[in-house]
C-alpha cells in the first residue's frame, strides 16, 4: 500500500509538527504523530503527482517511492557524452560518492539514436524527442534508467530526469520505484527574446536566463542586442559601434564573453539567436559617420531629434540613412562578425533582422536622406513617384532589406540551407507591402495583438501567404507590461495590463477562430519578450520567470486548454506542478518572481476561487458596468 511506503524510518525531522501525506492525488499538511516520521512537500509531491515541468506528453509510474537510503550515489554514466554537462548538472543535485561500495549505485545507459551533426540549430521536435525507462533494481539496491534520444533529447531528458528525483531536507534521495516516458515538444520554436540596450544585462543573469529556459525545455535564446539607445557589442571590425554605442567600456559584450554564453546555451541544448535590428532601433554606435577621420557621411536619420514622439516610437530617435551607401560595408561586417560568433551557417541558419516600428516622418524631414533622394529620383525605377509619396518610402525601405539580404547571403558559405530571415510585424508586413518579402527566406514574429482588427487582419494575411510565424503578441506575452510608465504621465505603461503567468500559460494559438487549421499549423511557436526600459540585472529574472516557464508548457505540451477545472490542461492543475517547479529551481539558484503565499503551496487548492459559469461572468461584467455608470454619474 502506498501509506507503507510513507512510512519509512527517516533520521530527521523530530522537531517537526506537520509532516505531508498523500490523499486522492493531494499532498496534505496535517500535525505530525509523534508515532509518525516527517516526510517534506517534496517528497509528497513525487508519489502523489511526479510534477515534470514541462508535462511530458506521455508518462506513467507507480506510485510508490524509493529511498537511496545510503546518502551518497554512485553513478555509472554508459554512452552519452553527447549530454555530458547535462549529466553534470543532474549529478552535481545530490551528494555522490567514487566508492560503488559507499552509495547507492544508478546507472544511466544512453542509447543515441540517427541525429543530424547540428542539431542544437536544427528545428526539428524529432531530434528533441526521448524516452526514459526507470527501473528500481532490488538485487543491487539501485535505480537502472534507460535513455533512448538524438543527443540533443538526451539533454532533454536528463531536464525531465532531474525533477524525478527529491533531495529531502534531512538529505535523503527518493526517486520512483518504476517510470515511463515517451516525450516530444508540440512546436518546434520557443524562446524568450532579452533586450540588452536599453539597459546592460550583465553576463552572469544571461546565463542564469539560459540555465531557466534549459530548465524548462526551451530551446532559443533570442538575444535584441542592440538599439538606438546603445549599441554594446565589441566589433573587431567597426570598433566605433561600440566605441560610440556603448554606455561605458565595461558594459560592452566581449567576443569572449559572447563565445562563453554561446557554448554555455549550446550545452544545455538551447540556441542563441542574435538580432540586429534595423533600419530603425538605430542610433547610438552610428553617429560617428561625419567625423573628419571617416567622411562617411550622415550614416544616420533622424538622430536625437525632438519632439522625439513624431520621429520615433521612444527616444532616442535614429533610423540608419538607406541611402548613404556607406552603411553597407557595415552592415556586412556586423553580419560577418554575427555568423562567427553565434554559429549562424548552422543548421536550419536562422538570423532576427528586426525590422519593425520605422517612421517615414524621419526620412521625410532629414536634411540629409533628402538630399540623397532628390539625386536618387532620377534612377527610372523611381521615376513615377514623388518624394511626399508614402509608397516611395516603403519601395525605399524594401529595397534596403532585399540588399541586405543579399549582402548577408554572401556572407554564408553556398553549402547546405540558404538563411532564414526572421522580421517583426511591420508596414513591411501588411497587405500593400508583403509582396516584397518571400514566404520561403522570411518568417514574420508577431509583436501585434490578438484583439484589434487590424492586427488581425494582418496576421490572417501573413498565414495565407504561407509565412512562418513566431507569435509574441504583446497582449499575451509581453513581459515588461503593467508597470508605471517611464516616458509621460499616464498611470501605466503602453502594454497595460500585466501579464500573469495564467495568462500566458492560456494563449493558446488553436484560439485563433478567424484562421483554418492548416493555416494556424504555420506558426511554428512564440516567444515571450522582455523589454528592458524598466528591468535591468537586479529584477530580470523576476520579471522574466515563472512567466516564461508557464509559457514553456504551453510550447512543449500544448495542452487541451478547454477543460473542467482541475483537470490535465487546466490552470487549477498547472498551478500546483508550477509552483513545485519554481520551488525546484529556487533551490538550484535560479530565481524566479513569487507568486503564492507558502500557505497555498503547502496546502493545495486552498487557494484557488470556483470558477464562475458563464451566466455568473455575465452577470458580474453587467453588475461592474452598472457600478462603474453610477460612479461616473456622480
């Protein structure tokens, strides 16, 4: 009977008054017998749910628990050195020992199966797929787990295997006595994208983001780099973008710095995807163009100029000059430099070119970009515009990106995949300009939101013509949203409300009503985004998890979200597995923003309201609409 099992002699705890027992699936605070030994939260939640984060897809055990009642483990480790950190970071959770004699022995046999040679760069949920069989041995007194995946699922399931195991806080090891699990992600792209401009994110909370992602199983590490407000990247080739860009010389990312952070990712199976937006987020680290040494002209339109709000979405302004021709042998070092370092002629050869939130008002009113037009006017292809025509900007603006392009894919060598350009939603993207784009070299990330019509409309557009798309809808998935505003006076930030982590474990893209299946089947994943006017080093991780590991499920699992209450899918069941996890990884260092009092984790579904019928959401939208009339009347 599983309460036998529970009550195994333990060598601590006496001092304390509750212990935790499981009933009907349900980890129970209740006053400890003397007569009874204290088992943790943890060890409770093992045998009464075995709470993965992410949910497996498949996954089945007995409900019974196994002490390693030595203290100590003695690995053996057969295959795998594909996995090898990963392995490391599983063994270094619990006390181990060299002496098979001194500890109890679990072997871990990996059989790899066919991979592609790139893998980590490769979007493929196959290559992320594995199984794990964990079998208690008697005869030894050990635990005997097979692993069978490509070596990027092996990672995987080294991620799912760490939360299989409890360290109690008298430090004794439990596992399971008998595990399954059969697992693959449902999309093939998730990530957190990381603005480092607005405000220097230092390496160490970089990597500790990339240990939470791992974590939880997300695999891309979508890294803004730069914008207008600096530009913190060491250029051995154009070393006046950061010698200009830079908020001062040690908030610069080193080439060494960014290789440390790139194999760090890589070993812990997640990419990290370098965006250079352009051409607008430009500025600082591009003003340098008319220095006297240089003579490269105004590389820049627009620069700090005020009032900023009719020239850009927030200061400072900048748009790179299109037209100065001097831009592009730049750009093409910037490229080259991006490739090397970030692995980007790898694998499927994802690159983030940006591309959003350009204002023709600052190519309008620059002097300079005016100057260039008017001898720019003469060339036949422009012959039939005039420079007031809106269209004449956006022919000039996807002019520059099919250059850039150009320029980019000669950077990567002929061999394997040609590159893929990823670009947020933008005038580029909407129904009059999307012709300039090809469906196969672009895949369009969604910024917009799922409740106008317009951004709608747009995103309707984009999948009927055969796009990719990675959504990040601000109205889901922003996390630097409902907080006070940095720029005005309003009472909060543009992207009010903030974004709880149900909200986001809820946006489900099957919600999409407006779109057929086979269009929706086209958004390979989401992000979130942390935009960092207000969040720097101190409060990133705070601000970025638990959210983005409840998105993490969301992308790995998809779970049906149209169910009762409690069930697999829901919220109510969600919570419970979530604040375990975010418990797990506190213990490992990784912080993460709290979301419940320890009451409600020590006592589950004691805080959790009925959901209301649909009647009863009616009836409360009408009784608060009616309340806030009668307030206004007065």
């Amino acid at each position: 009977m599983w309460w036998l099992v529970l009550l195994l002699p333990l060598v601590q705890g006496d001092d304390e008054t509750f212990t935790f027992e499981c009933k009907n699936s349900i980890c129970t605070r209740t006053i400890r017998p003397e007569s009874i030994d204290y088992h943790s939260l943890e060890t409770c939640m093992l045998l009464c749910r075995a709470p993965v984060w992410p949910r497996p897809s498949s996954m089945s055990y007995t409900s019974e628990l196994k002490l390693l009642d030595s203290g100590a483990i003695f690995f053996e480790i057969i295959g795998g050195n594909s996995a090898e950190t990963a392995v490391n970071d599983f063994k270094a959770l619990f006390p181990t020992t060299d002496d098979e004699s001194k500890g109890n022995k679990v072997t871990i046999t990996f059989v790899t199966i066919d991979y592609q040679e790139d893998d980590v760069y490769t979007l493929d949920t196959q290559m992320e797929a594995y199984t794990i069989g964990l079998r208690a041995d008697d005869a030894t007194d050990g635990i005997d787990i097979k692993i069978t995946a490509s070596p990027l699922g092996q990672i995987r399931a080294m991620q799912t295997l760490s939360q299989l195991f409890v360290v109690d806080p008298s430090g004794l090891i439990w596992t399971l006595v008998s595990v399954d699990v059969n697992d693959k992600p449902a999309y093939k792209w998730r990530g957190l994208s990381v603005d480092t401009s607005r405000n220097f994110i230092s390496v160490e909370a970089i990597k500790e983001i990339i240990k939470g992602l791992a974590a939880s199983k997300m695999n891309t590490f979508h890294w803004h780099l730069s914008d207008s407000h600096s530009f913190p990247f060491e250029s051995k080739k154009q070393p006046n973008l950061p010698k200009y860009g830079a908020y001062s010389s040690d908030q610069v990312y080193t080439v060494d710095q960014i290789r440390e952070i790139v194999q760090y990712a890589q070993e812990r199976g997640v990419r990290v995807l370098p965006e250079f937006d352009a051409p607008a987020h430009v500025g600082y680290g591009w003003q340098w163009g008319n220095n006297k040494d240089e003579n490269l002209g105004e590389l820049l339109s627009c620069f700090q100029k005020t009032p900023w709000e009719k020239y850009c979405l927030e200061p400072p302004c900048g748009q790179l000059n299109i037209l100065n021709e001097n831009i592009y042998p730049i750009i093409k070092d910037i490229y080259s430099e991006y490739i090397d370092l970030f692995n980007l002629d790898r694998g499927d050869r994802y690159f983030h070119m940006g591309g959003d939130e350009v204002k023709l008002s600052c190519w309008k009113e620059d002097e300079a970009f005016q100057t260039l037009l008017a001898e720019a006017l003469n060339n036949k292809t422009l012959q039939d515009y005039t420079k007031e025509d809106d269209a004449l900007y956006y022919k000039l603006w996807g002019d520059y990106q099919e250059r850039v392009k150009e320029i980019y894919d000669n950077e990567v060598d002929d061999e394997g995949k040609k590159p893929r350009f990823i670009l947020w939603n933008s005038h580029l993207t909407q129904k009059e300009n999307l012709g300039a784009l090809d469906p196969a070299r672009y895949t369009i990330q969604f910024w917009g939101n799922l409740v106008d019509e317009s951004f709608l409309d747009e995103l309707d557009n984009i999948l009927l013509n055969d796009f990719e798309v990675i959504m990040s809808n601000y109205d889901d998935l922003y996390l630097d949203c409902g907080f006070g505003p940095w720029v005005g006076g309003a009472a909060n930030n543009w992207c009010s409300p903030y974004k709880s982590w149900k909200t986001i474990f809820e946006a489900d893209f099957r919600k999409l009503q407006r779109s057929s299946h086979d269009i929706i089947d086209q958004i390979i994943g989401g992000e979130t985004a942390i935009w960092t006017e207000q969040t720097g080093t101190g409060d990133i991780l705070q601000r970025v998890f638990p959210r983005t590991w409840a998105y993490a499920e969301r992308l790995w699992t998809n779970p049906d979200s149209d169910v009762e209450a409690g069930e697999l899918g829901s919220w109510e069941e969600a919570e419970v597995r979530l604040a375990h996890f975010a418990s797990l990884m506190s213990k490992r260092n990784i912080t993460s923003n709290t979301f419940k009092p320890q009451f409600c984790l020590q006592n589950t579904g004691a805080c959790v309201l009925p959901r209301a019928s649909s009647s009863q959401r009616v009836t409360t939208s009408l009784a608060t609409i009616l309340s806030l009339l009668v307030f206004y009347a007065f």
